[in-house]
C-alpha cells in the first residue's frame, strides 16, 4: 500500500524502531523455528527411508523365495505355475526328455521384473513420496499375499 510521502516515512522509521527494539527476540524465536523445522523434516525423511527400505526388502526376499521355489519344484512347475507367461517361458526352454526342466529364462524374467519393479518404486519414492508411499506399501502387500499363498495355499 503506498502512502503520501510524508506519512510513508514516518510509518517506516516507526515501524523500524520498533523493529530494532524487538529484534534479537524475533531472530532468537525465528531460528528456534527453523531449528524445529529442520529437525521434523529429518524425522520425516528419516520414517520415509526406512518404510522405503522395507518396501524393498520385502519385496526383495518375498521374491528371492519365490524364485527359490521355482528352482525347488521345477519338475512339477510346468503344471502348477498359474501365470502365463511364465508357463509359456518355460516351454520355450526345451531339455532332452527325462531330466530336469530348464527354468533359466523363467527366472531370469521374475528376476528382471523384480528389479524393475525394485528400481521405479525407489524411484518414485525419492521423486514424489506422496505418490511412491502408496504404491511401495500395496506391492508390498501383493508380495506378503503371495507369500502367503505360497506357504498356505493349494498347490494342486
């Protein structure tokens, strides 16, 4: 707002003597401010690390089992396995009769997308943690679901 000139610099030397009066005790309250600031967004980024970690690890070994499965039962995979393109993956790698089926591209693929997936939810959560919270936690909890089903669900 401006103010005929005269009246501008009296408002001015007015408010900078008061101003200066209070000073060292705006300075004193405005640092404390920043201080608790700084403090509750390392807290905050320090929450966000650790759920993303979490994200990852789960993530992680809930697959590694999976994938620790796949070599495990790949004698019966070829009838089990529910996905697919899994089961089209393990037709594409044909072994002499009698031995034991060749997973390799099956898993070479779960573990290409695992660390995709790993990578784009690390991503985002670094990028935007409002949106890669989300979707960290729900793959998160796909994973813990197959997990699950691998443990406790039918197989036949």
């Amino acid at each position: 707002m401006h103010y005929p000139l005269p009246l501008q610099s009296h408002l001015s030397s007015h408010l900078s003597s008061q101003h200066h009066e209070h000073q060292p005790k705006l300075q004193a309250k405005h640092q404390e401010h920043l201080r608790a600031l700084a403090s509750h967004g390392t807290i905050v980024r320090g929450v966000s690390n650790t759920l993303l970690f979490f994200y990852l690890g789960v993530i992680g070994a809930i697959s590694f089992y999976d994938m620790v499965l796949t070599v495990r039962y790949a004698e019966s995979l070829k009838h089990l396995e529910m996905n697919p393109i899994g089961r089209w993956l393990m037709q594409l790698d044909r072994l002499p009769k009698n031995t034991i089926p060749d997973v390799t591209l099956f898993l070479l693929a779960k573990g290409l997308g695992t660390a995709i997936v790993l990578l784009v939810i690390f991503w985002i959560t670094r990028r935007r943690a409002r949106l890669g919270h989300p979707i960290g936690m729900g793959v998160s909890l796909c994973q813990i679901l197959l997990a699950v089903y691998l443990c406790y669900g039918s197989l036949e």
